[in-house]
C-alpha cells in the first residue's frame, strides 16, 4: 500500500532563507511519481514539482527543487530564498505508474516571517 | 487559474438531502480526479474518471456517485448527506499521458447542517 509521511506539522523560516519540507514514502513499486503541491489560504490546490522515480537529476522549478534520495524514499522539497507569498500548507503525493490512486502526505504548514 | 471549473464554489444544506457537484476539466485533458478535503482526513482521493470510464476507486463512500459525460464534465453526487460529509471537494483534471500532474479547481465547500 502507498503511504506518504510529512512529519513536519509546521515550519518557520524567515523570509529570503531557504526551507526544506521533508516527505518520505513507502511504495513496493520501482515505476512512480512525485509530486508537491502548495494550498494557500485561499483554498486552492497549485501543483509545483513533480519527480519520476526513473529520473536521475533532481527536478528543480524555479525557486522550488526536489532533493530525491531513492535509496532511502525521500523526495524533500527546498524553497529557496523564501517569500511572504509562501506561507501556505505543502503537500507531498505520489502516484505509483499502474496504481489506482494518487496518494496525499497530510502536508506541512510553512509560515515565512518577515 | 487552473482552467478547471467547478460550480458552485459553496453549498449548505440539511443532513439527509442530495447534492450535485459540478467540474470541467482542462480542455483537452481526459481525466478527472475527485477529492475530499476534512479537517481529520486530510486529502482523500474519491474517484477517477477516464474519458467517461471509471478507472480508479478511492476512499469513496456507497451514498456517493460520479460520473463523466461524453462532454467531458463530471459530477459527484452525494446523498443521505451527514454531518461528516461537510468538506472541501476538488476536482482535477490531468492530460492523457505525461507525468500524470494534476490541475485542481477551486474546490466546492460543503457544509451540512
């Protein structure tokens, strides 16, 4: 069975630092996805990265960059230079290649302090 | 914005009744994903749908229903409501092929009361 673990409930980080998100998963699958997405306050669900389990390099989308470590199932996010607009509750997913469902971590809550 | 669309964005009503819940995909995009969002469950995946098949089947309760019609639009009924029920649904959508990434809507707030 799939299973997503954010143990981070909450995090601060002061604005313009760098932030890591961990997110560790259990799968029994060699092909899947990695996924993070942000949910602002307002509600709606933004899609930032996404990581194949095949891919050798760590996805990187702007500010945002995914420091996966196959070995040991992790698929951290990195924020880097943080910003007040970031403060947002982070969710870590995956999706196994044939697997039935697209799995949600219970996410972690970033708050940038100015 | 997303591109997908869901109507109406909230919604009270009395336990025991039935409510419809609306969502447009992508254009283009053929799947569409439906998910229940509580303050104890966190983010449980509902539904899949295919270019109108389902195709994958998550924490969904038997008093809730989905379908896909040739349009592409979906809609989650959910009947017999309870107290429980009351959460954020979003709907997604995702592009045959490619990285499975999903494009959620603005999701609808249920409240029962």
């Amino acid at each position: 069975a799939q299973k997503i673990t954010q143990t981070q409930p909450g995090m601060f980080v002061q604005e313009k630092e760098a932030v890591t998100l961990d997110c560790t998963y259990d799968t029994s699958d060699q092909s899947y996805g990695l996924f993070w997405y942000k949910q602002p306050s307002s509600g709606e669900m933004i899609f930032l990265i996404y990581q194949g389990s095949y891919d050798e390099q760590n996805a990187t989308e702007g500010r945002y960059s995914l420091n996966f470590q196959k070995a040991r199932k992790s698929a951290n996010l990195v924020i880097s230079a943080s910003q007040l607009g970031d403060s947002a509750m982070y969710f870590c997913a995956m999706r196994e290649l044939y697997g039935q469902n697209f799995v949600f971590g219970p996410g972690t809550r970033l708050s940038v302090l100015p | 914005d997303s591109g997908v669309t869901q109507t109406p964005k909230h919604l009270i009503t009395a336990t025991g009744q039935r409510v419809t819940l609306r969502c447009s995909p992508r254009s283009g995009d053929l799947s569409v994903y439906w998910y229940q969002q509580s303050l104890d469950q966190g983010l449980q995946f509902l539904i899949q749908y295919y270019n109108g098949e389902e195709r994958a089947k998550g924490n969904i309760l038997e008093r809730f229903s989905a379908q896909q019609f040739p349009d592409l639009h979906s809609e989650l009924n959910l009947s017999s409501l309870e107290l429980g029920d009351s959460a954020l649904y979003f709907c997604a959508s995702s592009a045959p092929g490619g990285n499975n990434e999903q494009f959620f809507g603005p999701g609808t707030r249920l409240t029962v009361l």
